[in-house]
C-alpha cells in the first residue's frame, strides 16, 4: 500500500509539472536585422513577451563575435521594460563597428530580468533566440 501511494504520488507530481512549466511563456528575442550607418552597425533586435506580466528590467550581457570568431565586443544592453502580451523593436548603433564584421551574437548571460534574483536565474531558460540575419547566428 505504501508503495502504491509512493508512485501515485510521483506519477502525480509528474503530471503537474508540465502544466507548471507551460503556465510560464517564453520570451522571444530576434536578431532581426544589421544596418550600416556609416562606420557603426545599426541593431535591431524584436523582442515578444506572450506573457500575462511584463518583465522590468531587461538587461543582456551580449558578446559580438568576428566573422574569423573572435570577440570583438561586449556589452550590456537594457532592453526592458517588456511589457505583457506585447512585441516590440529594440534598436541600438555600435560605434565603430561595420555590420559586415558581426559573425555571431552571444547571450552570454542575463544582467537583470524582473525585480528579483529568483526571476534572474530563472530568466535564461526562458529565452527563444532566433536571427533573421543570413550568416549571423544569435545563440545563447
């Protein structure tokens, strides 16, 4: 009897927890396209957030990698607030740099995503990259 309870209570626990990691939607961020603006690269990245909660703050530890795969840059990028049930565009210029250069983007890590550390460390999961950028790839 004891057993029985045993695996009608894991089978149970099994059961729940999909439901408990679906009712979390994931947020999508698109590398969506690189524009020259003279000797800097326009970025422009969507991000869509399905979710019933906005997520602030946003904040992106990215690595741009040269065509040859080396590191070319780092840097913080706040892209929040993301508000509930909303897609938006982020755009931002990196000086000095020609968009021809970019080989890959890499989310390194997640700065800050929502009020507390608990939403940080559960926020890189979370993410979907996707690149709409033909020989860039966005990866995490």
């Amino acid at each position: 009897m004891r057993r029985l309870l045993s695996v009608l209570g894991l089978a149970a626990f099994c059961a729940a927890t999909p439901a408990i990691a679906q009712e979390t939607p994931r947020i999508s961020i698109e590398l969506n396209r690189l524009e020259a603006q003279g000797n800097n690269c326009r970025v422009w990245m969507l991000l869509r957030n399905p979710g019933q909660e906005a997520v602030d703050p946003l904040r992106l530890d990215l690595l741009m990698f040269g065509k040859d795969g080396v590191i070319a840059r780092r840097l913080a990028l706040d892209v929040g607030p993301v508000p509930e049930q909303k897609t938006l565009a982020r755009i931002f210029d990196l000086a000095g740099q020609s968009c021809d250069s970019i080989g890959s983007v890499l989310l390194n890590d997640v700065l800050a995503c929502g009020p507390t550390a608990e939403t940080r460390a559960a926020c890189l999961p979370r993410l979907a990259l996707a690149s709409r950028v033909s020989g860039v790839s966005f990866d995490k």
